[in-house]
C-alpha cells in the first residue's frame, strides 16, 4: 500500500490515510482504501476499525490538481468508485470510529461521514463540505448521510455556506459526536473502538443495517444522477476556473 | 399585480406581500405569487429573492371568510393550487429568503417554510401553524416540509398543540433560523440573500434539489390525498362553525 | 384481563400494565394490550388514552424467562403480534400519553416509543433500548420510530450504546418529551390529554397519520425481515448464553 498505512492491534485495526501533506483522495488511495477495508471485514479478529490520517489533515478531499488532468468518463469512473467506497463504508458490518486528527474537508469529510462515531481534536482543525465554495456541488450520499447525523435544517446550513468549522461548532451542529485534545485523540478512539468491539458483532450489524438501509436505499436511487450532474457542474467554466486555483502541496 | 409588490435591486428580488390588513392568501395573492416567482426563475440577473410581508402579518394563511363561500369543487382546486405554489418554491431553483416581518400563521407559516433560509423579527410577531385549533388539518407538504427542518419530535409538538410562537421560541424548534429586530430585518435578509447570490448558481441548485427532491417526492406521493382529506374536515360541521368565527379584516 | 386495569375517567382511559414485578411483556399482554387499544378505538366516550405501568417499572420489555422455553417458531409468531402491536398504536386514530412511572425497558421502551407523547418520572427511572447489552438486535419498528423521533445520530448513540438514561438525559437525548416528580406524574399526563382530547379529533387523527404514514410504511417494508434476523440473533449460542441470565422476579 502507497497511502494507506494499516496496523492491528488486538482487535483494533487502525487505518492511517498517509499521503502527504494533505492525505488528498485520489485513485489510488480510494483503491486502496477499499482493499484495506474489504480485508478487515472478512479478518474474524478484527472487531472495530478507526479511521484517522497522518500529519496535520484527516483529509483534505479529493486531489483536484490531479484530477483536473482526467478526462469526462475518467473523472466520472473514478467519482462512481469513490461513492462506492462511501456507501460500503456507510453499511460496514464492522464498527468504524473516525480519528479526526486534523482538517477534515469535502470528500475527507464525506469519509469520517461514514463512520459509526467521529472524535475530533479540538486545536484548529476544521470540518467542513465546502464544495459550493469552489462551484461544486455533492453527492447524494453527502447530502442522505448529512441528513441522518445533522437533519435537514443543518444540513442545508452547512451545505449552503461552505464554512470551515472548529470541533466545538461541529459537535453543535452534530457533524461529530466528541472533540478532544490531539494528544488524548487516539486513546479517545481506541476506547470507543473498544466499546463497539465489546459488543455482540451480530447484534451490532444488524442494529446498524436497520438504521441505514433506508438511507442507503435513497442514495442508491440517486447517486448516479448526482455524479453525472457533479461532473457537468465540476466541468463548467466558472468551476474549472476556481478549481485550476487551488493547490495541495 | 394586486396584491404583490416586485422589485429588483441588483442581483436580488423582492417580494412583497401586500393585501391589508393581514395578507391573507386568497386566489389572487396564490396566481399572483406563481407568476411572480416564475418570472423571477427566469431572469438572469436576479440570482436570489427575498419574500417579506408588509404591516404587521407577513401572512395570516388562507382568507377563511373568503373560503366560507367557496363550493368544496372550487375550494378543492384552489387547495391543489396553494400546495403546488408550495412545492413550486420548495424546489425553486434560486435561494429565497423568508423575512418575516409579522405574524406568519397556518399558510402562512407554510409559505415560509419552503424557503431556504428563515428571518423573523424579534418583536411580538408569531409564527404557527395552528390548523388544529381551528379543528382543521394540514397538507403532506406542510408534514413533510416540518419534519425536514424541526424533525418528527419537534413536528409533532408544533401541530398538535398549535401553539403561536415569538421568534425566540421559534428558533429553539427550528422553525426559523434567525431572530433581529424589526429595523434590522430587511437588511439582514439582504445580507443572507447577498451571501447566495454570490455562491455558484449551479452548484447551490444541484445541492438544494438533491437534499430535497427525497423530501418533494414524498410529498408528491401524498399531496393529493392529504387535500381531499382536508377538504373533508373543513367542510365538516364542527370545523365550518369555528370557521365562521373568523374575521381577518 | 390478567394483566392490564383499564379505567375510564370521563373522556380519558387509563391503561395500567399490571404484572408484579416487572410488567414484563408476554403473549398474554400483547394481546390484553391490543384488545384493549381497539376496544377504545371504537368508543365514542373516549377521547385520550394513558399508558402507565404499576409499581417500579414501566415495563422491563419482553419476559426474557418465559420466551426461553419458546420455539423458534412460536417466538415468530409472537414478535409479529407484538411489532404489529406497535405499529398499531403508533398509528392509533386517538392521542396516546405514555405516563412513564418506573424503568421502561427494551420492549417496554419501544411500547412508549408508539405513544405521541412521554412524560416520565424524575426519580431513579430509567429508559433504555438495551437490546445491545444482551446480545439482541431490534425491530424495524424500533429503529424507524426512534429516528423519528431523535434524529440518525442520537438513535445510533442510544442503540450502539444500550445505555439506561435517567428522565432529564432522555428528555435531552428527545427520548421523552417531559420529566416530572412521581407525585404530579398522573396529574401532568391527565392534563396532556386533555389538552389532546380538547382539539378536533378528525384534524387531529388526519395530522398525525399525515406525520407517521411514512414512518409506517418505512417500517412495514423491513418488518417482517427484521423479525426473522431478530429470531436468528435471539437464538444464536451467545445472545442465549446471556439471555438465560436475566431474571425478572
């Protein structure tokens, strides 16, 4: 694995998104991402996952400067795979605990979306789905999962604003579900790992799939359409033009 | 236009409900505020619209006295009218702003709540949606719309009880988004009007109807029925006798 | 009936679960409940329905000892009548008030979860869906109706968890929508029903199937499924090894 950096601790595994400097989302990282994950979920010892990234980032999203050399149908290939990721994730039959070590933007944060439980540290890192700020817009897994853990009303706040917000505000707006210090993050995890790993698997799975098969379902009835409509927004002029601004390294 | 007052200043449209004394919505206000946001939908230059009431209602809801005279044929298809104003601006595609100026009641409340973003004034105005006292129901929009910003717990507790709520109150339950005095009321709508404005049109369409469109098929599913049930219990004996109660003028 | 004290004091009936200790939940009950609910339905005298437990507990849920000498087959046939229970009562046409005297457990919390409101006693009470702790997955109807009324993230806090709350961490956490002292416990829920039995029962049954209509049809959906994977869970080696465990007298 170039990006990922995978180890196992009893029956915590830890997965470390670790493409610096920003841990951005490019093919290969969703590629292995997926393996990563496809292989603790067949592992029996394995119990509980936590998610986090190396450096000052969980992850910055996806690598626009890299993609904006893909063409149309590349581009779309890679978005349907991405949002596959997402939805497996989504409906992991694993406990998966996101370790928000640091920035945690647009696709990066779509990613600790995902999860069953999501601690943030709570030095100046910042959540966000800032997409609309460049001229782009979602998925319908970005908006069904924001919904579920936010509701509609601060769903629409955050989409529509794009704002960067510290681990206090997001804690209010229930985008994570407990902030702490960087140093005591990985512990913080690690327990609520424990916690979940503690607990019967089968009852566990079959809790959570109550839950977010509904949400799943209205994603699987939309997310196509919303990818071709994000290609065709993220391909327009105006989009092309702030996109071809920003800078990851 | 009659009962509608339009302007324009820069990017940004203004609607003015303007049918004293308590802009209560009768067939015109409904045809009128159809045309009008129609009209809008189309101009290039207007990129967001503000939708306020002049005096102390933003709006009262239906002309009840008006109503009392209407056969339940021709009262059924105004109802079908009013419902798909409400989805019509549910799903507009530019943002639009409730200022709520004064009383936001019933329909009123309705109307409000298909924007994107709700500003209500600080002093004495009330918001609800109050059809239970006067032993009426609602549409599914209205459920449906409620739910997506309060949630079922919240929804709930609005219509059973029926209760009028000051700003406050109504910020704490989700059924606006903003409190300000009434002096500062129509510059912070410009403000936050301002704000989508100047987001990327394409992108903020593509998120709105993808958190929405689930919440508008839903609706969709059900509106018709919901109004053939309300007509019944309007036109019931119990409900037309408080109905005759009502005075607006 | 063997199990339940139904009382009616002018327009409100009173619904005792009466069965020493615990008022666990057998088939007995099931079908006292719903002979009682529907014999309630179709009384024009009665226009509110309270559901209390005598004693300590509300309800500790399913009668754990008593089901272990079920067959497979049996228990099936008995959580359908019992998930039918519920989504009977959620969607009964007349205002239901839990009066939450004592623990309402597992089971006897999803029987509170049907009701349209929740007072609960301030003292020593608990409210859990605990179900996690023993090994035991829930019901459609459990998760479908939770969400409903908590929203995606506070229903994952408590079914992940299995924690017991106490009144005011519930009434935070949207579980219950009052906390009172034991004492004024019947007294407040008399007077939420009355307030309910005062409104328009026609406006009143129409809003709130407009409200839950979709939540049904949600949980009718995944009923039957979740049934059948509750069964395999129940029955599995380690969820029996727990269950043989718990007593209740």
């Amino acid at each position: 694995m170039s990006f990922i950096l995978l180890s196992i601790d009893e029956t915590i595994a830890t997965i470390v998104l670790n493409r610096p400097k920003v841990n951005a989302i490019n093919e290969t990282v969703v590629e292995e991402l997926s393996e990563c994950f496809q292989k603790l979920a067949i592992d029996p010892n394995v119990k509980a996952v936590i998610l986090t990234g190396e450096g000052s980032f969980f992850s910055f999203g996806l690598d626009v400067p890299e993609f904006l050399s893909y063409s149309k149908d590349c581009f779309t290939r890679f978005l349907a795979k991405f949002t596959e990721l997402l939805s497996y994730i989504f409906l992991y039959p694993k406990p998966v605990v996101a370790a928000i070590n640091g920035h945690a933007i647009a696709g990066g944060c779509m990613l600790a979306l995902t999860c069953d439980y999501r601690i943030m540290v709570s030095e100046k890192a910042k959540i966000s789905l800032n997409e609309i700020t460049f001229g782009s817009t979602v998925f319908a897994s970005a908006t069904s999962m924001l919904r579920f853990w936010v509701g509609g009303r601060n769903a629409e706040l955050i989409l529509y604003r794009g704002e960067m917000y510290l681990g206090d505000d997001a804690k209010m707006l229930g985008l994570v579900d407990e902030v702490i210090s960087k140093e005591n993050l990985y512990e913080a995890a690690r327990k609520v790992a424990q916690d979940f790993a503690n607990k019967d698997s089968n009852a566990f799975q079959s809790i959570k799939m109550l839950l977010r098969k509904p949400v799943a379902e209205e994603i699987n009835k939309r997310e196509i359409n919303s990818i071709l409509e994000f290609v065709e927004i993220w391909y327009s002029e105006g989009t092309q033009e702030i996109l071809e601004k920003i800078k990851i390294y």
